[in-house]
C-alpha cells in the first residue's frame, strides 16, 4: 500500500530516509500496473426508441424502417434493442461480418486481388450492381472468397495465396506472340503480369528507404512533405498538395477513389529530373553507398543494384556503369575554367587580345569578369552615388548568355528582390520575356504615389556577343516633358568592332520617380548582390557620371583621341594594374562564401543513382 506522507517526518532524518527507501521499492511495482486503454471518439445510442425517419414525397411523407437491399431479396433485419442502444448498428455490423454475405466478403477479396494487379477481377470495385463490369473470372473470385471466410477473413492468409501463385509470379517482360494478340490484347485472361507502376506514396517511401532516410517512427502529428516519415503522415491540402504525390496521381483525400489513375505527362519526367526531392534522396543513397570512402568500386554498383532493383546486375550492365561513373568522374574532375585564361591567376589581361580596334582610351589591361571563377565580381561599395539622375557608360565584351531568364548584369546596386530599393545595368539571356540579348535597366524605387514598384525599362537594342561594344545608360527619374508622373533612360549602343558603324539610340520612359539610390546594398561589377545573374566577358572602361551627360560629351566621342574628357565622372577606370587582386583604386574581388566542395565521386555516384531512381524498373512492378 502506499505511505500517506506526515510532514512532520521532514524533521526527522531516520523516519525520512525509511520512508524515502519505501518509496524506491514500491517504485519497482509500477512497470507491473496495466496501461491505460488507448481512447477514441466514437458515438452511441443513449436509449432504446430510435427516432423516426421519413421520405419527403410530393405529398406528404413516408415513414422508413430499417431494411437490407432489398433488391436482392434480402431479409428484414433482426433488431434486439437493449437498455441503452436501438440494436440497429449492431444489426447492420453482423449482416456485414456474416460468413453467409455474399457481398461484402465478394467486395474485399476484389479489392486484395486489385491491389496486386492493378484491375480487380470484377474491374469495378466500387459498383458490383448492374452499372459495374462483369468478373473477368467468376469462378475465381467465389474460390477466392471461399478460401478468405473459411480462413477467418484473415487478408494476409489471403495477400500469401495471391502471392504465391503461379499468376502473380509471371513475369512482364513477355511480348505477345499472334496467338496473345488476336484473343486477348488487353491481357484480362492474365497470359503475363500486367506492368504495374507504383503508387504516389509508394514511389515516395521507396526513394526514402533506398536512400536509408526513411523514418519509421509509428504515431505523431502529420507531416510535410519535405519530412522523411511514411507518406500515410503527409499533410493532405487542397489547395497546396505535395509536389511529388501529385504529380504521381494521389488522390485528393475528399472523395472515395476505387481507382488510382496511372497517368504518364511530362510534369512527371520534369520532375523526376529537376526536382529537388528525388535529386535530394539520390545524393543521400549515393552517401549510403560511399560511406566516406572516396573512390567508386565494382561492389558499390552491385549494392545499388540489389537496394534499387533486388537483383544483381548483368555483366553488361556492370561494365557500362562503372564506364558512365568513370566518364562523369573525369568531367567533374576537371577544372571548371581553362587555365589559359588566367595565366598569372588574376583577373586582368592584355587589352590588346580584344580590344585593339579602339586605338586610345582604354588602359594596358582589360577586366577579365568570369563566372565560377575567382574573379567573378568587383566590389565598389566605398564609392557613392549621390542622385537617382547617373550615367554608367562602358566599353566592354560579352562572350556568352546564360541558357535561361538570367540577366547578364554589368553594373548594379541591388539584390534581385522586388521589394529592394536598387538597380542594375545588363543584357538579358536566351529565355527572358524581354528578348535575348536586350540591353536593359532594372529599376526598383517609388513612383508618383509613393508606392515601391519594380520595372524593367528594355531599350530594345541587341547587344552582339564576342564584340567590342559601348554601351551607356543615362537614368532620370525626373518627370519627363509632358508627363510628371515619370522619369526616362537613354540608352546607346555602338559596335566598335566595326569602322564608323553608327551610334544606336533608345529613349524609354519609366514610372520610376526617385529612391533607387536609398539601398544601403553593395556595388558590383560583374553581377548583383545575390547569386546568379553574372558577367561573363570583360570590361576595359567603365564611367560613372552624376545626372544625365549629355550625347556631345559620352565617353564614345572620346575614345581614340589624346584630349582629356570633359565631364566630372564619379568613376573612371580603365585597367593598367599589375595588381589583379586590387584591379582599380577603391575596389576589391568580391569573394563569395564557398560551401564545402563535394568529391567527384560523390557526385558522379549520385547522378548515377538518380538514373536508377528515374528508371522504369525502379518505377514499376515487372
């Protein structure tokens, strides 16, 4: 029994330590005291009389009493009120549960045998009425049934029987000779297994099981669905599914689904290739099979073989994956910018190579702007922009664009968020809304009401690759003639590469009026205070001017002749630096934080285990 606790006990030491002892043996017999009942909502009757149900009919009511379907013939209920129940759902609960019910044990045997081939014998399992298809095998369906009630209506005696049978176990890869093709195309009569891709969630859980992330902890709240628990924890919202399970066809959760559509779309492919969640799981299955090591061997291919395909690979296959590993590791092995561009690892180079046409003008050097490289991006942050009226003027080269909507960004004080004071000189790349190689200014600041707005003022002027180009942007953001309510750039253009060629000019109003100057970001370069979004070419002069200079006075008319300029520019830099680490006075390499590189093998192996995930045999059962 349990000692009632005298406080007067505390001032005596040996009555407190006995019962202190009492207590750490009573203690041992807890382990031995039953658990509580696990609880559950669930609703019952609170007394015998029942309420009455009705029909509403186009005159008056009738009552309904409790009945079976009596379509087929079936009995009136027995009801056996108690104290406390009306005895009408326990009726109901033992017609469904008796052995004798040829509907309800029909209806599960169709749904076990659906399960594992993808279309019940009775091919609609939510309608066995005269709506729904006729079993393809009759006498099969009522054996099977026979055998499920005669063993308990026990669904693993009955999952081991479908699974151990010569049927289940043929294989898919069967191709139909004549015989197959003119009496049975469809393969009701089951000469093959029919290929069967697996579910949404199972899809999910075998990434996370290969890839040994699965978390099995049983109970707790859902999930979302970048979490490793089973895919039966998932948060179901209609407006904002899971992308994996979607795309895979999970049904919403609000509707009863006999079915699950198999659709093949191309959502479904993208996916599969870009998507971060199979990239994600691809890279832990390939961590699981390095396990710290850091060459790739033969066994690790067979490992991923058995956990992907639970077979060994073929000799063939064998070879042509440790020849795939092999070419990839050499590729992300080498250096990801020829060594030639930077002989002496600066970011300078002799003006001469590309931009010799312009005879004076320029220094002895060229900014070389390359992305991956050390010398990606130059930090002016310590000079000031005093107006939202500049000029940025410069004579540069761009070599390539990037392949999808990045800007190609010269010049910027900005971040790339809408919501940031800032702005950004460039050209736009092959996929942009604006044309490929548009020269541009992206704006971020007030408008006339007070509101911060984003716009991109497109000049409409291409911008030639691989040639030496002038360029210069004059940005106002006072009202322009005729309109108060927005400010304007003049964009030019001029091909240097080609004699006399003409200076191109772009006037465009913007609804800009001020504050793109207030961003306390950092200046670049080269890029934008972000990631992405980079230079690959190289800069020999770069002016910026405060206001708008006028056309007479841009730096285009100077070039090639010995006068001094005649505007007071806050910048000027053209290149003659033995130092590349401090290219023009003011400025630094802007060194963005690295992550750790990953190893070549590493990611050789997970490409290599991403392939096995997106395969066919990995996807479906065969």
């Amino acid at each position: 029994r349990g000692i009632k606790w005298d406080k007067e006990w505390a001032k005596q030491p040996e009555i407190l330590k006995e019962y202190q002892d009492l207590q750490k043996q009573l203690a041992k017999f807890d382990e031995l005291k039953p658990k509580e009942f696990p609880r559950g909502f669930i609703s019952t009757d609170i007394q015998k009389e029942s309420a009455t149900t009705f029909i509403a009919k186009r005159k008056g009511k009738e009552e309904v009493a409790p009945a079976f379907l009596t379509l087929l013939g079936q009995p009136a209920p027995k009801i056996e009120p108690k104290a406390n129940t009306t005895g009408r759902r326990t009726a109901l609960a033992n017609w469904i549960a008796d052995p004798k019910n040829p509907l309800s044990t029909r209806v599960i045997t169709n749904r076990i045998w659906q399960h594992h081939f993808a279309t019940g014998l009775a091919p609609s399992p939510n309608d066995f009425g005269q709506l729904g298809g006729k079993p393809t095998h009759p006498e099969l369906l009522d054996w099977l049934t026979s055998r499920f009630v005669e063993g308990d209506w026990s669904m693993k005696h009955l999952h081991k029987l479908i699974m151990t049978s010569a049927t289940y176990q043929q294989t898919s890869r069967r191709e139909p000779t004549s015989v197959e093709d003119q009496t049975d195309p469809e393969n009701q009569w089951l000469w093959r297994y029919p290929p069967k891709r697996l579910s949404a969630e199972q899809v999910r859980d075998a990434m996370l099981t290969i890839s040994g992330e699965l978390d099995r902890t049983i109970g707790g709240p859902s999930q979302s669905g970048s979490s490793k628990k089973r895919s039966i924890y998932v948060q179901k919202k209609r407006n904002a599914p899971d992308v994996l399970l979607a795309s895979f066809d999970a049904p919403a959760g609000f509707a009863s689904t006999p079915d699950r559509v198999a659709t093949t779309t191309p959502n479904q492919s993208l996916m599969l290739t870009n998507g971060s969640w199979p990239l994600d799981r691809s890279r832990a299955f390939a961590r699981k099979l390095l396990d710290g090591q850091s060459s790739i061997n033969a066994g690790m291919i067979e490992q991923a073989f058995v956990q992907a395909y639970h077979r060994k690979a073929s000799a063939e296959e064998l070879q042509s994956s440790l020849d795939f590993i092999e070419a990839l590791t050499g590729e992300l092995a080498a250096p990801v910018f020829p060594a030639d561009k930077f002989p002496n690892e600066t970011g300078l180079r002799d003006i001469n190579q590309h931009f010799s046409q312009v005879k004076s003008g320029l220094g002895s050097k060229a900014l070389w702007l390359q992305p991956g490289s050390r010398f990606e991006q130059l930090d002016f942050t310590s000079v000031s922009l005093p107006s939202d009226s500049f000029t940025i003027e410069a004579v540069v080269r761009l070599e390539a664009i990037h392949k999808d909507a990045s800007v190609n960004t010269l010049v910027s004080k900005w971040n790339g968020s809408h919501g940031t004071d800032g702005w950004a000189l460039g050209v736009t790349s092959a996929k942009s809304g604006y044309q490929p190689k548009n020269f541009i200014m992206q704006l971020v600041g007030d408008n006339f009401q007070g509101n911060r707005i984003y716009e991109v003022v497109a000049s409409n002027l291409t911008f030639e690759l691989n040639r030496t180009m002038y360029l210069a942007a004059a940005v106002s953001a006072e009202p322009t003639d005729g309109d108060p309510n927005a400010g304007k750039v003049r964009f030019y253009l001029r091909d240097l590469s080609i004699p006399n060629s003409p200076l191109q000019k772009a006037e465009v109003k913007h609804n800009i009026i001020g504050g793109f100057q207030k961003t306390d970001l950092k200046a670049f370069v080269g890029g934008r205070n972000g990631n992405g979004h980079l230079w690959d070419g190289q800069l020999a002069r770069l002016r910026i001017s405060d206001g708008r200079v006028p056309e007479e006075n841009l730096l285009v008319h100077e070039l090639g002749k010995p006068t001094g300029s005649e505007v007071a520019s806050i910048i000027d830099w053209d290149f003659s630096s033995d130092n590349g680490e401090e290219p023009a006075k003011g400025t630094t390499w802007y060194r963005k934080p690295m992550k750790p590189a990953e190893s070549p093998a590493l990611n050789a192996l997970a490409d290599f285990c991403h392939a096995l995930l997106n395969s066919n045999e990995f996807l479906y059962l065969h």
